[in-house]
C-alpha cells in the first residue's frame, strides 16, 4: 500500500512539473483566429506583431516613423511593409491554416525569438521562427527548416505588400553576382501619406547550399502594392531543408538615404549569415538578461514578469534618442505617441536595471526641450511645458477632442524628476550639467510661473486635468501639485550639485504649493472631489514615487481610501501595481500581492497572456502597465529606493507564494539584491 501511495506521490509531482510554467517559453497550441492577440518581436526599433495564420505577420511597426493621417488630425505611427510575409507550396498547394496540423507557437523571451510549428498531412513537418535582430537595428531574420515525410517538391516565396496607407510605391529586384555569392534583392519603396517620408524596406533569401547550387530564384511582380521572389526545391523523405529570409526596413526619418541603405543592410545580414546573425542576437539578449527579476516558488509569476521586462527591452534601446509609446512597437495604438507613461511607469523599471537604455529616453526629452519651451510661451507661461502627447518634433500631438493636450500639466512635472532620477541613478554630473538641468531649471521656472500667487500655502495650480483623468479642469489636483513641488526641489538640488546658484523662487513656490486634505484626514484629490470613483492613482503617488508623503499612517489612511474608489472596469493597469508597491514598501506582503496580481491577470489576453490596458480590453501589449508592475516588484517587494546618492534598500517582505526575490544587475554597478 505504502508503495503505491509513493508511486502516486511521484506521479503527482511528474504532472505539477510537467505542467509548471517555463520561466523563459510561453507556449499555445490553441491557436483561435477569432480570439487571437499577437505577441511581439522586437529591438527597439522593429517590431514585428504575430499571426494565427502560417508564414505571416499580422504587422511591422518602425519606431521613430510619423506621419499625419487618419484619426485626430494628428502624427501617426506608420506600419513598414511587411518584409517576412511569405508563403509555401508543398506538390503545388499552398499552406494555410486550415490544412495543417498540430500547429503550436512559441516566444522564447531569452532568445527573443517566435516559433511555428505545424505538420502538413503526411508529406512534411514544418517550423519557422523569426527575429528582430538585437544587435542590428534595422534588420530582421525569419529562418525556415522543413522535414519531408516523404519526397516532396516545394515552392517557397517572399512577398514584399505596402500597407494601403502608403503611396507612389516603387518596386526593384536586383541580382547582384560575385564569384562567391548571388545576392537576390527583393525592395520596395513608398511616400508616406503626406509625403513627408520615403519608407523602404528590402529583403533576400539566405540559402544553406554552397555557392553554384543555390536554387534559382524568379521575381514575379503583381500589382503596384504587390510583389515576390521565389524558389523551388525537391526534398527527399527524411530530408530536412533550411533556409532564411533576412530584411531591412528604414525611413527617411532614421537616414538620409533610405532605399541604399535598406539594401546595404540586407547585403550585410546575407553575407554575415544565419549563424553568426543569430549568435549575435542571441548574445545581445543575454547581456539585457543579465539585469533580471527572479521569484522563486511561483511560476506563473515568474513567466508573467519575464514577459513584462521582455516587452520594455524589446521596445526600446540604447543608443537612441527614443522614448517608447504606451503600446510600445505592438501596433499602432495611441498613434505610437509619448506620455508620462514613459518617464513615470516605464522609466524608473528600465532605469534601475539598464541606466544605458533610459538614457536613451531622456535623450528624446532633451532633444525636445527647445519645442518644449516654445510651448509654454504659447500658453503665457515661462520655462519649458512638455507636450502631453509627444511624437516626432516634440510639438503638442494630443487630438483636440481630448482636454488632456492643453491642461494636463503633470506631464512637465514627470519629465523634470525623471530627469533627476537619472542622475541619482548614475551619478553623472557631466551628463546633469549638459542636459539634466537644462531639464530641471526650464520645468521649475514653468511651475513658477504657472502657479497662481494667493498667499502664503496658497501658491495654486488651477484648471488642470489630474493625473486621475476623469478629473477635468479641477483646481490643486494632489498628484500635479506635489509632482512640481518635486521638480521644483529637484532643479534646486541639481542647481546645488553643480555649483549653481538655484533660482530661489523655486523652493519659495515649492513651500507655498497646498496639498490639500479631507475633513477625515485623507489627502483629497483635488479641490472638489467629493469620493467619486477614480480612473488611477492619483493621491496615492504622493507616496510613492514622489515621496512627499512619508508618514505610514497618512501613507496606509490614503489608500484604505482611494483603493476602493477604484471601479472594477475602465480602470489601466498602473492604478493596482501602485497598492501593490506601497502596502510592499509598508511590509503588507499579502495585501501588496494580491493587487499585484489584480494589475494584470484580469486585463491579460489569448494566446500569449500579452497585457492589455484594463480588465476586458483589447489593445496589448501595454507596456506602460508593465513598467508599473515591475516597479511593484523593483521598488515595492524588493524595497529599491532611488536616492540622490545612488540605489537604496528599504526593508520589505514578500507574499507567502514566494520563497525568494532575486534582482540581478541592478543599476551602474550591476549588484545582486536577494530578499528572502
């Protein structure tokens, strides 16, 4: 009896195993078209989105490219062609969806690579995965191997389409020939919509045969959106055949000479070929892994977070003077534009894990700044007032319908801190003095001038849409007001650090701001709220990342209140990580992972649990939920605290599910933190 209760025991742990989530692979075979939610591949400047249906891309998305079109007379992210859509024959029929088998699809997030895999009836097994190669920012690579089950023959093709909002497109096929290679270019070129930007993209076959023995490849154009290359090849039974497709795609907004370049770029990636493209990648990838969050007794944790950091590096790089959009490069939500979704919710995760990476993104505010300025003078005031929507040029890109562009003014605030945040991060003082205060100094003198003087507490900051966005046009919103009292010190303690007199007015603004209170005690939201439900954390940022509430009484008063104005739909993600990171900083493990879990889980989506905006919604993969989440994690159960003089840990606890918290590679010096 004894022995079979132990066979049973065994038996049990086998399937827990078994059915344990990978911490690096999330892996469907339950692949519905109707309810399908694409994941994305990505290196910060391509991004290339999912599909149910075999050997195609549901979408190409290229950082960097605006034009203005469609909705809200506004800029616009521009989808590139779709430079790895191809299709395959197998004896003369085309493959898809409804005549495989066995399909099933995975995203390795250590590799950052996409695989399919499917069997076709009896003749041939097949698999490929593409990359957005890390280490090559403007080059992609989808690599194909197929096993014949028995003698087939096969006709294999790239597809080069513009997406319809594109025009005056131009098709090219070149061959170029040299004595140890043929180089087959597949390009195409078009205008953006207004015409403000020349879109390019190229792309060629990568064969495993040695040179002479390559198949013959046959251009074959369709129409003026349209064309191809393809090849043919007869695979014996037991035979395995690998090739690759590699493909460039760039705009006139990233180079001066867009068509050349795209090509220059496939001829690279061809002549370096596949393994030495996928070893660098693969390498890339492991560097950014080296600043990792490890849990330790909850999978499916785990595998979540690893996804959420996943998707913040893949979304943005080092190097560049980007700045990631809520959606990041997973399609074309909120028109690829730039929020304080950046510098508040996914700055500071990016920050303490690759200070090189968030560089990138105050790089893309100080490049801004001049417009910046120019914006405040529009509206009457002094300094430099951000845009709440930002794209291309830095101008105001909110759609007029939407009050936020022209009164939420947190946006400056956020700048300002992220701003200071980098330099207590990195302790650069070179990089404070040429571009950090610059920063600081233009959004504090915009808060003095901002401010309306009524007397002493009563420096005022009326008729602003809150951080809680519900709140329109209300006076002495908490978080707007407290964000500039910290931009306001913040200017005054770089001014300080760099042996610059600090105008003295901004500590005198700073003092006079008023942080206003209900008759109970709860810090209120703003001047007229009366407890009506919220769409986010508003007052409860006052403690974190602000720090202007300290007191744990005021700290744990406030969100007793306002979690449960909170309503159970309509509601982003950011708005559950903030409890979490606060009832973590405050040592309520429990209470932290239960809406640490709450952020996300409800908003998650087939098949690839990618994250939308809210509980229900449609739009992943939101990346701004992701970097509040991993603040939770960061700042919340593993206590990191940003200080003027580098990386602090504050005390904390963690929820009964996990046995351990790992942070690896934390800040400039890459140091381990383990909580236990």
């Amino acid at each position: 009896m004894k022995l079979k209760l132990v066979a049973l025991h065994v038996f049990c742990l086998l399937v827990l195993i078994c059915n344990a989530q990978d911490a690096w692979k999330i892996v469907t075979a339950k692949i519905d078209p109707s309810n399908y939610y694409g994941v994305t591949v990505a290196n910060g400047m391509i991004g290339i989105v999912s599909s149910p249906e075999p050997f195609k891309v549901k979408d190409v998305v290229l950082a960097g490219a605006y034009d203005l079109y469609g909705r809200g007379r506004v800029s616009n992210f521009l989808k590139s062609f779709n430079l790895l859509n191809m299709y395959l024959e197998v004896d003369g029929k085309r493959i898809d969806a409804k005549v495989v088998s066995n399909m099933q699809q995975e995203l390795d997030m250590r590799k950052a690579s996409f695989t399919t895999s499917f069997d076709y009836g009896d003749k041939a097994s097949v698999s490929y995965t593409y990359y957005s190669l890390r280490h090559l920012p403007y080059t992609v690579l989808m690599d194909v191997t197929i096993t014949a089950k028995k003698d087939i023959s096969i006709t294999s093709a790239s597809v080069m389409e513009a997406p319809d909002a594109l025009k005056d497109v131009q098709n090219y096929y070149n061959e170029i020939d040299r004595p140890h290679v043929v180089i087959s270019l597949l390009t195409s070129t078009a205008k953006s919509p207004t015409g403000k930007l020349l879109m390019c993209a190229s792309n060629t076959f990568l064969f495993s045969e040695k040179h002479g023995e390559e198949p013959r490849v046959i251009h074959e154009m369709w129409d003026n959106n349209m064309h191809l290359m393809k090849f043919s090849k007869k695979i014996k039974a037991g035979e395995t055949y690998r090739f690759s497709i590699a493909g460039s795609s760039i705009t006139s907004a990233h180079h001066n000479d867009p068509l050349n370049e795209a090509e220059r770029a496939t001829i690279f990636a061809k002549l370096e070929g596949r393994e030495r493209l996928i070893s660098f990648h693969t390498k890339a990838w492991e560097e950014l892994w080296k600043s990792d969050i490890i849990i330790e007794g909850d999978a499916q944790s785990q595998q979540d977070v690893h996804s959420m950091l996943y998707h913040l590096y893949a979304f943005s790089r080092e190097g560049t003077a980007l700045s990631p959009s809520p959606m990041g490069l997973s399609g074309l939500g909120y028109n690829g534009h730039v929020f304080w979704d950046t510098d508040l919710w996914m700055f500071p995760s990016v920050l303490v894990l690759h200070p090189e990476i968030a560089k990138s993104m105050m790089e893309y505010r100080y490049q801004r700044l001049d417009a910046a300025k120019k914006n405040a003078f529009s509206k009457g005031y002094k300094g430099a007032m951000y845009p709440w929507e930002s794209a291309e040029t830095g101008v105001e890109e909110t759609p007029v319908w939407a009050l936020s562009g022209p009164f939420e003014h947190h946006i400056t605030a956020c700048v300002g801190i992220a701003a200071w945040n980098y330099y207590c991060v990195t302790q650069d003082k070179q990089w404070l003095k040429e571009k950090g205060f610059p920063i600081l100094s233009a959004t504090a003198d915009f808060w003095a001038s901002r401010v309306e003087r009524n007397g002493p507490g009563k420096y005022d900051i009326k008729n602003v849409v809150a951080a809680d966005e519900w709140a329109e046009n209300v006076d002495n919103n908490a978080f707007t007001n407290a964000a500039a009292i910290s931009n306001l010190h913040f200017a005054t303690e770089a001014a300080k650090i760099l042996a610059v007199i600090p105008d003295a007015d901004w500590m005198n603004v700073a003092n006079n701001i008023p942080i206003l209170k209900m008759t109970d005690g709860v810090t209120k939201e703003h001047a007229t709220y009366s407890g009506e439900g919220i769409k986010q954390a508003d007052v409860n940022l006052l403690a974190y990342p602000l720090k202007q509430i300290t007191d744990t009484n005021q700290i744990r008063k406030d969100l007793i209140f306002y979690e449960t104005r909170v309503p159970d739909e309509g509601t982003p993600a950011m708005t559950q990580a903030v409890f979490a990171t606060l009832y973590a900083r405050l040592g309520e493990a429990e209470k932290a992972y239960h809406w640490f879990k709450e952020a996300y889980t409800p908003n998650l989506n087939p098949p690839f649990r990618v994250i939308a905006e809210t509980k229900g919604g449609t739009n992943p993969y939101f990346a701004t939920g992701a970097g509040g989440i991993l603040q939770s994690l960061l700042m919340g159960f593993g206590g990191l605290d940003i200080t003027p003089i580098g990386i602090a840990q504050l005390k904390t606890s963690l929820p009964k599910q996990w046995k351990s918290l790992t942070l690896t590679g934390v800040g400039t010096q890459k140091k381990t933190y383990i909580i236990k």
